[in-house]
C-alpha cells in the first residue's frame, strides 16, 4: 500500500501534470498553424501591397484565442503602416496557454500558469 501511494503522488501525478501541459502545448502550436494557413489562403495584401483584412476575420481556433496580429514589413521588422511601405514579408500573431497542474505547480507555473506563444509565417 506504501509503494502504491508513493507511485501515485509522486511519480503518476507528476507525470500527468507534464503529459497534460505537453498536449496543451501542441494544441496550442496546432491552432497557431492552422491560423496561419486561414491568413495564407485569406490574405491581407491587396494588389497595391497595402494591408486590409477582411470583414470576419476568426480570432479564435479550435478553443484559443488568436490576437496581436501584425503584417511585418521589410527587413527592419516592423509592423506595416503609412510610415513603413516596405514589402509585406511576413505575419506575427499570439495566443495565449493556461495550465492548470496538480503537483507540479511550483515547476510548472513559477510565476503564472498563463503562458503567451508567438507565431510567425512568411508570405508566400
């Protein structure tokens, strides 16, 4: 009974936590991809180079929210605006992960258990 206690606080709960946190995590980057391929076949570019999304835009894929979406312009990195009309090279967008663990608490989430993934991908 001592070893089966042991097993489970200490080594399946654990586990559990990590196994829980890694599948979040892969959804997450899923939902961020599949986001990106939507903006691939929607694109923001008009004939001019000029940046305009469409009316009904998703903001949400399979469960997460996608925000911060930004057109990258040029080499410089910067967001494209009036001031910077360089070529349109790629897109940025975030989402945001929240874990919830059951041991692992002070591993896993050492200051919050919310966690901010960035994507990018280049127009092609």
């Amino acid at each position: 009974m001592i070893v089966y206690v042991f097993l489970v606080a200490f080594l399946l709960m654990p586990l559990a936590d990590v196994a829980a946190a890694g599948f979040q995590f892969t959804a997450a980057w899923a939902a961020l991809r599949g986001f990106g391929q939507y903006v691939q076949y929607y694109n923001p570019l008009g004939p001019d180079g000029t940046v305009t999304w469409r009316a009904g835009l998703q903001t949400t894929v399979a469960g997460y929210p996608i925000s911060n979406i930004q057109v990258i312009c040029g080499d410089a990195r910067a967001a494209c605006s009036s001031g910077n009309i360089a070529t349109p090279k790629y897109f940025t967008f975030t989402t945001t992960v929240t874990l919830a663990p059951i041991a692992l608490r002070r591993v896993l989430c050492p200051t919050t258990c919310t966690y901010t993934l960035l994507y990018s991908e280049r127009f092609q």
